[in-house]
C-alpha cells in the first residue's frame, strides 16, 4: 500500500514540475523588406569615359626602392645577458650586436625535454633571419 502512495506521489510531482507550455510564436512577416519607391533621380555620371570606350589601367600599388634606413640613436650597440638557475634548472641567454646597419645575434632557451634551442639571427635592413638548431 505505501508503495502505491509513494508511486502516486512521485507521479503527480512529476506532472506538476513538468514545464507547462503557453507559448505561441509570432507571425511571421508576409515581406521582409519593403519594395523600394521608383527613383525619381536620374544616375549620376562619376567619371568621363573616354570617346571609344577603352580603358587604360595605370601601375597601382608601387612600392618604392628599398634604401638602408639612417643611423638610428644609440647605435652602435652590443650587449648580453644570461640567467642559469640551478635550483629549477632554467638557463636562458640572449648576445646581440649591431653597428646600425646590421643586426646580429643568438639567444638560448632550455627546452622541457632538456634540449637546448638556439636561435642565431642577423638582420642587415632585408628582413629578420634566423637559423633555429637545438643542442644536447
């Protein structure tokens, strides 16, 4: 008998938490977008066009001759530094020089499996180069 009540119980709870739903959706619109009025303009002319139809492309997008930039402030420069910790182990270094048209170095960085990455790069006004090689 209790089971029956505690059967009838939980069935009724069940009904009563259930979500009760009154929602109706709007009406969907019988056009989205409404039929533009007729011009009333006639169409603007933005440019001549020439009298037989031909176009005639110029260059875009030129790029000028690359030249060495000037000698920039605090050039030359030359410099180091290095961190080895023994008690986690890291050891990080970078070296760099340059006379302000060239830029030259190499940096150091422990890997996670034990590796050392070096990174040897030079920059002489061309663009960044690296050469990227690891190290037991």
């Amino acid at each position: 008998m209790a089971y029956k009540v505690v059967v009838a119980a939980v069935m009724v709870g069940l009904v009563v938490a259930a979500p009760q739903y009154d929602y109706e959706p709007p009406q969907a619109p019988s056009s989205l977008y409404e039929t533009p009025a007729e011009s009333v303009q006639e169409p603007v002319q933005l440019y001549e066009a020439p009298s037989n139809n031909v176009l005639i492309a110029q260059p875009q997008n030129l790029v000028p001759d690359v030249v060495s930039p000037p000698q920039m402030e605090g050039m030359p420069y030359d410099f180091q530094w290095g961190v080895e910790d023994q008690d986690s182990g890291n050891a990080f270094s970078h070296v760099e020089n340059s006379d302000g048209s060239t830029t030259q170095g190499e940096y150091r960085v422990l890997m996670p499996d034990g590796r050392t990455q070096v990174v040897r790069f030079f920059d002489n006004g061309g663009g960044f180069n690296a050469e990227v090689t690891y190290e037991r």
